[in-house]
C-alpha cells in the first residue's frame, strides 16, 4: 500500500494538518497513487476521524515513543520543518516534502528548508501551495543526504541558518 506520513513533530500545526486532509490535497493524492495517509497530529486541535479523507485509509495519532517504523513504511514523508523531523527522514532514506510554517517569526525552518532543497535533499512548500506542490512534484530528482558525519552535519547547519 502507497503511504504518505505526515508528522507535525511535538509542536502544534494545525494549519498543516488541515491543508493535507483538504478535498484538494487528498485528491492530489489518490491521484498520485497514494492509498493511505498516517498522520502525526502532536499538540493540535485536529484529530481527523477515519472517514476525513475519501480515497484514503487514514491513520491518525498524537505521539508515539518513536515515528521511525512510521517513516520507514512511508513512501512520501510531510513534515513541518524542524530539524529534527527532517533529519530523521533524510536519515532514512525517504523522499520528503517540507511544509514551512510561514507564521512564525524568525523563522530558522525556511533557512533549513531552503538549503536542503538547493541540495536537492527535500521540496518544500507552505500550507498554502502544498496542494500544487503534491500535483507537481518530481521525487526521482531528490538525492539522499549522508547523516554519517555528525561535524559535516554541524556545519551544514551552521551555513543554512547563517552562523558561519
């Protein structure tokens, strides 16, 4: 079954769990060949039930002790734009699409997402374009990143959010 997981992490982004059960992002979806939805709801105000999503089976939880079986099953993963989430999804080798929280202030996630995007790691889109962006995006030009070296890492890092 072709599974897409979304995962807000321990934060609250209702905004992006409303935009990917929308009627327009389901159908992008199911027309892409995406059969189920898993959804990591965290701190929200939004809890989907079973039937939010014609076309999908749909899955939908708070928090886990872990998400990485989660991620590992998936065949997209969504995620906000902490560096932790997106780090575990680069770490395991899946295709992922960054939604950027455009309300925050200072906002280091559009820094991260940006340049891990320039280095064809990852899409990104805010909750506004995420539809468009499921219709159009092309994951076979994605390459994977290497988590093997914690100081290219910490440098990597260091140059996406403007330290050094």
């Amino acid at each position: 079954m072709k599974t897409v997981f979304v995962t807000v992490g321990t934060t609250s982004f209702d905004d992006l769990i409303a935009s990917v059960i929308s009627q327009e992002a389901v159908q992008a979806l199911v027309a892409r060949g995406y059969e189920e939805l898993v959804l990591q709801v965290g701190r929200g105000s939004i809890l989907p039930g079973r039937d939010s999503c014609p076309g999908l089976t749909l899955q939908a939880f708070r928090f886990k002790d872990s998400i990485a079986g989660d991620i590992q099953r998936a065949d997209l993963v969504i995620s906000h734009a902490g560096a932790g989430s997106c780090l575990e999804a680069l770490g395991a080798g899946r295709p992922l699409l960054v939604v950027v929280n455009d309300r925050l202030m200072d906002n280091h996630q559009l820094e991260l997402a940006r340049k891990l995007h320039a280095d064809s790691h990852l899409l990104y889109c805010t909750c506004s374009n995420l539809t468009h962006t499921l219709r159009t995006m092309d994951l076979s030009r994605l390459t994977p990143f290497c988590l093997g070296q914690p100081e290219k890492f910490a440098n990597f890092m260091d140059q996406a959010l403007g330290l050094h």
